[in-house]
C-alpha cells in the first residue's frame, strides 16, 4: 500500500525539530556554523545557496559564505577549506558544485575532514554510505 508524503509539511516538521535541537545546543554553549564555498557565478548554485541560507536562518544556525571569483585557483580553494577545516567555530562545510572548468571537485571534497563534511562526499563518508547499504541490502534479503 502506497502512501501520499506532503513535502511541504515534512520540511516544515523537520525544521521545526531542528530549530529545537539547535537551541538545545545554544543553551550547552555550542553555536551550530555552516560554510558555504561557492567558486564563478552559477545561477542554479546561486539559488541553492540562497537556500542554505534561508534554512540556516530558519533554524538558528550561523551561515558563512565565501564567495570566490571564477579565476580561483585550486591552491587557494584548499588553503581555504583548511582555514574552515580548523575554525572550530566552524561546524559543517559545504563546497557548492559544480566548479569551474580547471577546478578539481572531488580534491576538494576530499580536502573538507569528514567530521564536517555536509553533502558526504568525501571518500571516507562515501565508504560509511556505502557499507550502510550494503548492510540495508543484507537485511532485505536475510528476511
């Protein structure tokens, strides 16, 4: 039997349970940060960034934006996530992607420690992903 999810409402109650969560933090002295790096001018990165934003807004967790030009180097874009790698203020680190021509994605989601890895993409956290499917999978079919 199928069941009909409202999107909509689902974010509404999964936000509402965050904002509440990260009070709780606040009041044990942890103040919740998300970077955002966004490397050129992408319109789609724009709008979810813009997002991330609102979001972050939303539910009380700080918000920090690095916005670099579309001639970053990939020198600097590391140098970059290591100063947020170690910035204990800093919480959770997103690059957002695509990149630009001549930039290296997957170097640089490997480069964000994966204790602050937000999309999961470094290959630690991929490998975690992945041994949880395999026992999801496991389970399925030992029922």
């Amino acid at each position: 039997m199928s069941q009909i999810i409202d999107g909509k409402e689902l974010a509404k109650s999964i936000r509402l349970r965050l904002k509440e969560e990260v009070e709780e933090l606040k009041n044990a002295d942890i103040y919740p940060k998300l970077a955002v790096i966004m490397v050129g001018d992408d319109k789609a990165s724009k709008v979810y960034v813009k997002n991330k934003s609102k979001a972050c807004n939303e539910v009380g967790i700080e918000y920090e934006e690095h916005l670099l030009p579309e001639s970053t180097k990939m020198e600097e874009l590391l140098d970059l996530i290591e100063k947020l790698n170690n910035d204990e203020t800093v919480h959770g680190i997103l690059v957002q992607s695509p990149l630009p021509q001549g930039l290296d994605a997957n170097e640089a989601f490997k480069t964000i420690l994966p204790q602050k890895d937000v999309d999961g993409f470094n290959p630690i956290n991929v490998g975690k992903l992945s041994l949880i499917k395999i026992a999801l999978f496991r389970v399925r079919h030992t029922e």
